[in-house]
C-alpha cells in the first residue's frame, strides 16, 4: 500500500538515512518559523520603522498588520528569507492612505504606496471610525429633525451604526463613507436592535467629520417590545428543569502536543495553527501520516473572504452588503473564550496576537482553541459467518475561534478526523440584522416580533484551500453521478456509473455544485499514484447551497464575484489572496478572482489554489429572535485513493468499563453498554475532566523570545475580554 513517494521538496530532500531525517527537521523547523504569526518583539519592530520613516504619525491608524507570507516556492525550496509585514495605514485627518511591506530583521521598509482611493479602494474601516459616526450625527440638524419628527429627543437612547458605504454614489468618489442607521436603546442594558428606527440614513464623511447627507425615506413605527434576552426578568420564566451534567474528561490528557510555533501533531496528523487580523485561523502545511511517513495534504487553508449581502432593494439598504475580512478585519473582533461556556473538556488554548490602532501590541487571551471530540462510531461490524464483531471509536480534533462582528457572532470550526476526514463548519448566532416590519406580504423581509422586521440576507463564505496532495502539481476533475441510458450496455435500465471531467483553465474551472448529480470535485496528484496504479487524490464535497442571489449588472455582483460560483481553480501566485481583491472597502469592484481569471491560465498538473464558496441564504424566523439559535454551513474534505486502505485500522478497541460485550454488563450500569457519547460515569476511578480541572495546557512565550504572554492554563473564570471599541454592526 506505500505510494509512489511525494516530491522531495515537500517532505524530506532527495538524501538517504540519518541526513534525510535531520534535513527534514531542519527544513520543517525553518518553514514553522517563517509562517508562525506575528511575534509581539516584530510588532514592535515594524511600527517603530514606520514612525521613524514618518509613516505613522500622530493622526495615523494602522487598519492592517499581518505577515505578508514569502513565495510558496520559494519555502519548498528551503530558502528562507527575513520575514516581512503588510501593514495598511490612514491618517485620519487628510484620508491620505498607504498600503506598506516592512522587514524589521532588514530594518527598513521595502515599498511604501500611496494610495489612489478613487480606484484603488479604502483601507479597511479602523475602529475610531465607530464612536467618531455617532459624535459626528448627533450634532447634524437635518437628522435630529428626523428624530422629533419620530418623537425622538433623547439623545442618551440614539446609538448610531455606521455601516460599510459600498460603491460611491454621485458625489461621493474618493471620499471616506460610513452610512448610518438609528435605533432605539432605552436604557443602558436594552438590546437596541429591537427598536430600529428605520427609513432614516445619515452619510458620514469620517475624514471630513462632516454629515454629507441625510435621506429620509420613509416614517415606519418604532418596534416597542424589547428583546432582552440576556434578562431573566425579561424572559420571564425559570431555568428548564431536569437539565443533568454532562462531563468530558481525558484522564491522561489529550492525544496532541503544540510547540511555540503552534505546530501540532495529533494521531497521525501535523499542521501549523497561525492567526491573522483579516483571516482569522490560519492553518499552514496540513499532512497525516501513511506508514509513519508525513504526507502533505494542504499548504495553507483560511477563510479570504466572507460576505453578508441584504435583499432589500429599498433606498435605505440597498447598499447594505458588509465584507467581514475585507472592510471590518474578522480576526480582530475574535473573542476570548471561556471553558464550560465556549469550550468543553480538556482544552488547550491560544492567545492571538494582534496590533491595534496604534500599532501597539494587543494580546487576545484564549482566542483559540484546540481539543479531541469523541463522534461516534469510526466503524463497525458484526459478521453473521464468522460470528466476529468489532467495532471501533472515531474522535477528532478541533481547532476553533469565536468572533462576534457587529450583531453576528460566527464560529469557525476545522475538524480533523481520524480517518483523514477535514471539515470546516462555520456555526452563525447572536443577533440579526433588524428592520420595522412593512406589513403583511412584504416581500423583503420576515416578521419577527410586532412590528419588528428582520431583512432576507446571505452568510457566503470563501475558503482558499492551497493543495499539496503529495506534492504541488495537482489538478482537479469534477465527479458526478450519471444514469446510463437503457440499451446493450444497460439493458434493464436499472444502470448508473459516475462521469469524470478534468477541469483544465481557469475559466473552464468556475464551477457551480448541482446536488442533483452530487457533483464533487477530485484534487488528484497525476503524478504519484495508489497500490491500485490510480493517482491519489482529496475529494472537496460541497454542500451546495445557494451562491449570491443579486443581479449580474448589479454593484454587489461586480464587488463579490467570487460569490457567484461554489469553485474557482487558479494558479498559485504569492500576491492572489483575497477573492474579492486587496481593497475591498468601497471599491467599485471586478477586483480579485474576475481580474486573475481574465488570463484563462492553465491549473491541469499544476500548484493550483481552490476557493470554495459556501454559506447561509436566511429567510429569519420568529424562533431566531432575540438571540439565533446556531446555524451552519460548511464543506468536507476526504482522502479518495489517497491511502491504500481504510486507515484507520491501527485504532484500538475502546477501553474502560463504558465498553462490554453484550450479556457481560454489569447490572449497575445497565443500559449503557457502548452508547455513543457515555464517556464515564460518576464515580469511575480516574475520571477528572471537571472544568476547571488541570490540564487545560499552554504554550508560554510560544515567540520564543520571553514575551509576556501566555498561551494556555488559562484559569477558566477568566472572563471574556470586552473590546468596547469593536462595534461594528451589521454582518
């Protein structure tokens, strides 16, 4: 079952023996070093060049700061270069605006470009602008008319939303926008987006601090009954009853380990965990082990781009579309997580390092977190000629972080399964986007509450998978299921096979799911080969869901291209990272996969890159006020000649007294012989796992240069880290 060995740039180089081993480590030591995320002493080090080079001023932001990853190729190779930041900045008393590439080991900034926000975009929006809008409207008479018009005039109840602008309209070109919605918080504790005041948009120049406009387009009531949710008085009954404990415990602790680098290793598997501002999670050189060889699956895999697009096509909203990486940064709004609440078990945690504003070094304790799941049964069988029976335990490992953007809050979850499984499962919550109802039969939007409205919006996501199966030249075929027609070869009709097509060029390769065929896609290394003489291969299982529903002539469409095909396939290029390009915030659009996939370049048998696009079409329901109940969307990644075999047959029968064969059960514990998820009972010998128990493990200065800060054995009443300052609404 060995397969025909991977190229030796990726695992191990072309020399035998104790070499091979050594320059393996050496290399996958410095390719862990290259991608780890931005280490507090660089952060330091790249807004001290920027101030010395007069970049970064007193009036300056910085709306961006991530590692701007070196060549792909050029890291295979074992040649490593000092590491280099992208940093985005704004003065926000001129608007000038500059997008930077700095290398403090070289002390000094490699390209510095102003910017020509006309055509080339805005910086994303940096957190000053939110309490700048409210300041800023509070003070405009056109808008407090439209308030006491309303009955309106306490100006302690108004909060302000400012909102990303979209495409500039008449007027507006090369100007920095937020347009700005109204509700209603009545005290400091009420959930102000069950009282919109809806028909009113004040347009915000957040340079100028100046109001350019205020459109009142319509007077509908002001939704009365509040949502306090989080109010036990509001909700108004007693926690439910019969609600018994359910606890998760390893009483040797976990099966993982996790360096300073955040390279971990877990039953087979190995992947780098990194962080970034505009991403989040970002997973580096993914691979599971065939015979106790590592071979590589994925170089890189993030979410580039997610994308929250609104129905309603009235002169309030129709601009309402928010890029949540690309205009708000998503990293920066992740969530410190709280054991018991968040995260169940036997946790390890990672801090997220981040720059603010200012520059300044901001630690994001717990933003991540990693830990084992039992799920059920791997396998099973009993055989009626043999009289055997065997059954065997799956479990996976989990690698997640919370963000909450404005009202939403989304959870990012990647899987990795015993049996080579990937999955990524995006969990949405917290609260939607609100609106006054217009009335029955409005076709825009739901009712949720007396007069309260909820407008018909998309969650659409865009995954970049950057594939190494078993190498860098790959290819993709697009499988599906096919009746044969009845005739010689099919002669009772009752016939059906499945159709292989090989997707060639880029344009060729702009795909969309058709579940009626289960259409898949098959990422195979042409060039290497399974036990069978077929290439390996990783099958992307798509879930299929409705991509962006707005018109091909609207601005939406020509911003979010990417979100009109469930699969784009390109060519790897180092500076193709985002779908829907560079600079999203009120660019006109066409930038991104469009632009790069004018060329019609080749992807058959080569370093090629996926984006996957999935997600949520909402139509909200009363149930999903005041708080949703989650809601997710994802995809599954599966070896498909991959392995010889099923790999997991080296997993041992389940051990403990939770697992008997039948008739041997004691009487004490009837009814639970081998049910999924009894993972002990009370009273069992070495069961801890309480939370809160040791064990919750970290990795400090995981920098390795003793930076204050910590990643892991978090006490687990560490409260979850309030950024006042982080409240963009609106995903």
């Amino acid at each position: 079952m060995t397969p025909t060995p991977p190229e030796p740039s990726v695992i191990a180089g072309a020399v035998p023996g104790a070499r091979a081993d050594a320059l393996a480590g050496s290399r996958a030591g410095a390719l862990a070093g290259a991608l780890a995320s931005p280490r507090p002493a660089e952060i330091t080090a790249t807004t001290a060049l920027l101030r010395r080079e007069g970049l970064l001023g007193p009036d300056t932001h910085v709306a961006y700061l991530g590692l701007a990853e070196q060549d792909k190729r050029e890291l295979l190779a074992g040649d490593v270069a000092p590491r280099r930041f992208r940093v985005m900045l704004i003065d926000m008393r001129t608007g000038v605006s500059y997008d930077t590439v700095v290398c403090p080991e070289q002390d000094r900034v490699v390209t510095a470009r102003e910017l020509d926000v006309a055509t080339d975009g805005h910086v994303p929006v940096v957190l000053a602008e939110f309490p700048l809008v409210e300041e800023i409207v509070h003070r405009d008479e056109r808008w407090l008319a439209a308030m006491r018009k309303r009955g309106l005039t306490d100006l302690t109840q108004l909060r302000v939303n400012p909102l990303s602008a979209g495409v500039p309209g008449e007027g507006e070109t090369g100007r920095r926008l937020q347009r700005c919605f109204t509700f209603v918080q009545k005290t400091p504790d009420d959930l102000g987006w069950a009282h919109p005041v809806d028909g009113v948009t004040a347009i915000v120049d957040v340079v100028t601090r100046e109001v350019l406009d205020v459109q009142d387009h319509m007077d509908l009531p002001v939704p009365r009954e509040d949502g306090n949710f989080h109010d036990p008085a509001w909700v108004g009954q007693p926690p439910r009853a019969g609600l018994k404990p359910i606890e998760i415990t390893q009483p040797e602790g976990p099966s993982f380990t996790v360096d300073d680098d955040g390279v971990l290793h877990w039953l087979g598997w190995s992947l780098q965990i990194g962080f970034d501002q505009r991403e989040g999670l970002v997973l580096h050189n993914v691979a599971i082990e065939d015979a106790g060889v590592p071979r590589p699956v994925l170089y890189r895999a993030s979410i580039a781009e997610m994308m929250v697009p609104y129905g309603d096509p009235s002169p309030q909203r129709w601009f309402q579309n928010f890029f949540d990486c690309g205009e708000y940064l998503l990293g920066g709004f992740a969530n410190s997580l709280e054991l018991g609440c968040d995260c169940v078990g036997d946790i390890t945690y990672l801090d997220a390092v981040l720059a603010d504003s200012a520059g300044e070094v901001r630690v994001v304790p717990q933003a991540i977190c990693v830990h084992e799941e039992d799920t059920g049964i791997l396998w099973k069988h009993y055989d009626n000629w043999t009289g055997s029976s065997d059954s065997r335990r799956n479990r996976r490992l989990v690698v997640s972080f919370f963000v909450t953007v404005g009202n939403y809050d989304y959870g990012f979850y990647w899987y990795f399964s015993l049996d080579g499984a990937i999955e990524l499962e995006v969990k949405a919550t917290g609260v939607v986007f609100t609106s006054a109802y217009q009335g029955p039969g409005h076709p825009f939007a739901s009712e949720l509450a007396p007069g309260l409205g909820a407008p018909y919006h998309q969650h659409l996501f865009s995954a970049r998978l950057d594939m190494t199966v078993d190498g860098t030249d790959n290819a993709v075929d697009e499988v599906e299921a096919a009746l044969v027609p009845r005739g010689p070869a099919n002669p009772t009709g009752t016939g059906f096979t499945q159709t292989v097509t090989r997707l060639r060029t880029e344009a060729g390769a702009q795909r969309l799911a058709d579940n009626t065929r289960n259409r898949s896609w098959l990422i195979t290394n042409p060039s290497v080969t399974n036990r069978l003489g077929n290439p390996v291969g990783w099958m992307l299982h798509p879930e299929g869901l409705p991509v962006l529903l707005a018109d091909e002539e609207s601005d939406i469409h020509r911003r979010a291209t990417y979100a009109t095909k469930h699969l784009w396939v390109t060519p790897y290029a180092p500076d193709e990272n985002y779908p829907a390009g560079d600079l999203v915030n009120m660019h006109t659009g066409g930038a991104g996969l469009p632009a790069w996939t004018a060329a019609d370049r080749d992807v058959d048998s080569t370093d090629i890159v996926l984006w996957h696009t999935f997600g949520l079409t909402h139509f909200p329901r009363p149930e999903d006020w005041p708080v949703m109940p989650v809601d997710s969307a994802g995809f599954v990644l599966k070896p498909y000649g991959f392995f010889g075999r099923n790999p997991t047959l080296d997993i041992p029968p389940s051990s403990g007294d939770h697992c008997h064969p039948a008739g041997t059960h004691g009487a004490d514990h009837s009814g639970h012989d081998g049910h999924d998820g009894h993972e002990g009972h009370e009273g069992h010998d070495g069961h801890r796992g309480h939370e809160g128990h040791d064990g919750h493990r970290g990795h400090d200065d995981r920098d390795g240069r003793g930076e204050d800060h910590d990643h892991g054995r978090h006490d687990h009443t560490h409260q979850q880290q309030q950024h006042d300052d982080h409240g963009k609404a609106g995903a």
